[in-house]
C-alpha cells in the first residue's frame, strides 16, 4: 500500500514537472515572438493634445490642410508649392513640380497604418527601438494625418506610407494598430508586377517618376497614384526600388480574391517540441502570420518563397495567384512534418489500393483458370 502511494507521488511530481517545462517553453516562445516579430503592431496610448489645423494659403487665402508631417504639398486653388510645420505656412519656389495630395473631409479615424523605413536609416537601431523610441511618441504629440504613399521624415528617419487598412487616408489615433517593417531601398527594379486597367501604364509611370525624381520609389504591396489613377504594386525585386528603363514591367488586370491559403514552414528560428508543437504553430500564426496580412492587402502566387521575420513560408494555393484579404482570407500554417505524415498517409494509401487492385485481378484469374465458360 506504502509502495503504490509513494509511486502515484512519484508520478503526480513527474506530471507536475512536465507541465512546467511545458508552460516555460511556452512562455518563452511568445516571449520571443513578442520581441523578435516586427510584424506586431503597436498603438499610442494617449490621443494627441494638438489637434489637425487649417490654415489659409499666403497667396490666393484658400484653406489648406496641416497634415503634421511637414509634408510639401500644392495649393488645389493657385498651384503653389508649400510647406506647413507647427503651424506655420511656408511657401516655396513655383518652379518646383509637386503633386497635389488633397484631402477628403471628414476625416475617419484609421484601423492600422503600415510604414516602412529608409534601409540607411536602421543600421544603429532595432525594429522595437524604432516603434517606441521614434515612432509612438511622434503620433503622441500631435494629431497626424496618414495618406497611402505618402513619404515623411521624424528626425534623421525617413518614412514611406503603404497601407491604411480600408482607406486611403485618415487620421493616427489611440485605436489605430501602428506596423513599421520591411525596410525599403533604392536599388534598380528589374522586375515590376503592376495591378491596373489601363492599357499604357508603362508610358504614364516611366514620365512621372522621370520627372519626379525623389519621389521615384515603389514599395510592393503598395499604391501608387498619379494623376487620380490608382496602381498597386503586385511584386518587385527586392520589394522596392526605383524605376530604370530598363526595368520590365508586366500588368495584370484580373487578381481573384483568395478564400483561403495555407504556408508550410520550411526555416523557423524556434525548434517545436512535440508536446507543445500544436501550441507553437498558433502562436506563430497569431503573433507572426496574422499580423503580417493584417494590415495589408497582399498579392501571392503559387510557390512562392514568402519571408517574414526569421520564418521563411512555402505559400500553397488552389489558384495560380490572388489577393489575400485582410479579415476575409481564411490563413492556415503547416510545417514539414505535416506535410510528410500527409505525404506517407498518402503514399500508404496508395499502396493499399494497388494491393487490393492486384488481389482482385489475381481472384478473377484464378476463377477465369478454374471455370474457363463462366461470363464473369
């Protein structure tokens, strides 16, 4: 009796010390997750204290709009390029050609923003750095306006605008989800995949950046708008770059919207173990999957080899390519074990079948060798 309940004491320690190790490696893997994904968003945790304010053009006295991010911009009334910052209105040389960004009123409140840095910028600080120490407290101090595509400098860091959620434009407040990943670079596109329904594309883009040299940068994934035409950046090498000419540029006009798709993991920074391998793909599908497509209208095709993180994706479809849909496209995750109990179940599967096939047609040989006359 003093034997069995020493024994079940034994086994009630060992029990408890599995599911501790078990809840450790747990707690570290979202830890780790946490502070390594640069795909979590972040918020500010206070709505600014200065308001968006209007402010009269110098010249013609019709009402522009400070956006809080110091941004040139030109009068919709007399054309003249200009400058707001703090408040105070600076107009420019007429000679210098900017694009008129107006501004839809009234303005909504934005879901989640999704920025990307200057590579050249980032060489002394970390993703997470950047999200606190730059970033939060820039949207802190005053209320900023956030239009797709725009390009914007906080101290020595420049940044380029490539998502706002549903809108195209909107204010930065305490319910918007901040994203700051994927730096950008200037090297040469090469390769340049264009989501439109116009037929001279290639002409329009090729002139407008040629004329507009600084703002000659395209980013995958996001919009371009010239001259109130839309463009989305379905793929470009190195996933940003600018326009030579001798880039290739390819236009698809008809992209489905995707219901689902599923990744299989081919490099993870993170061994699972097995008892809690279930629990690590649904932390790394909500902390590093999930995040990534959340603020983002994406564009992905078939195989595709898909980085995000330190996690490298395998991306598998029905379709040969389409949009994954913020809150509409259903995301799964697999891993290489996965895939290769499914490939054996398959492949015994298969052996069984030609087994059964082969001892069907062996009973109807004998039979037809037994009774030669009898119609089968």
């Amino acid at each position: 009796m003093g034997n069995s309940s020493r024994h079940q004491n034994q086994q009630g320690i060992q029990s408890s010390q599995q599911t501790k190790q078990i809840n450790k490696s747990e707690s570290e893997l979202i830890k780790y997750l946490a502070q390594s994904c640069s795909t979590f968003p972040s918020s500010i945790t206070k709505n600014p204290e200065f308001k968006a304010q209007k402010v009269n053009c110098l010249r013609c006295n019709h009402i522009l709009f400070d956006d809080g991010l110091g941004r040139t911009n030109k009068c919709e009334e007399c054309q003249i390029p200009y400058v707001i910052k703090d408040g105070v209105i600076t107009l420019l040389n007429h000679n210098q050609d900017v694009q008129c960004c107006p501004y839809g009123f009234p303005l909504q409140h934005l879901d989640s923003v999704v920025l990307r840095v200057n590579q050249n910028c980032i060489n002394h600080i970390s993703y997470g750095q950047l999200m606190s120490q730059i970033i939060l407290p820039f949207f802190e101090k005053r209320e900023r306006i956030i239009t797709s595509g725009a390009c914007f400098n906080i101290d020595q860091f420049e940044f380029r605008v490539v998502g706002c959620g549903s809108q195209l434009q909107g204010i930065v407040s305490t319910g918007t989800k901040i994203y700051c990943y994927e730096s950008y670079t200037d090297r040469i596109l090469y390769k340049l995949k264009i989501y439109t329904q116009r037929k001279n594309f290639q002409d329009e883009l090729f002139h407008y950046f040629f004329s507009h040299p600084k703002e000659n940068q395209i980013i995958q994934d996001s919009y371009i708008k010239i001259n109130n035409q839309e463009y989305f950046v379905l793929q470009c090498t190195e996933q940003s770059g600018r326009l030579h000419l001798y880039t290739k540029m390819e236009c698809i006009s008809n992209v489905p919207r995707l219901s689902q798709v599923q990744f299989i993991i081919l490099k993870q920074p993170i061994e699972f173990s097995h008892n809690n391998r279930n629990y690590a793909m649904q932390q790394v599908l909500n902390y590093v999957v999930h995040p990534y497509f959340a603020g983002l209208t994406r564009y992905l095709e078939k195989g595709q080899i898909l980085r995000i993180g330190d996690f490298i994706f395998e991306v598998c479809l029905q379709e040969d390519y389409g949009f994954v849909i913020p809150n509409q496209t259903h995301i799964q995750i697999t891993d290489q074990i996965d895939q290769r109990m499914n490939l054996q179940q398959f492949q015994s599967l298969k052996t069984t079948i030609q087994q059964a096939d082969q001892l069907i047609i062996k009973i109807m040989i004998d039979k037809i060798r037994l009774n030669p006359y009898i119609d089968y």
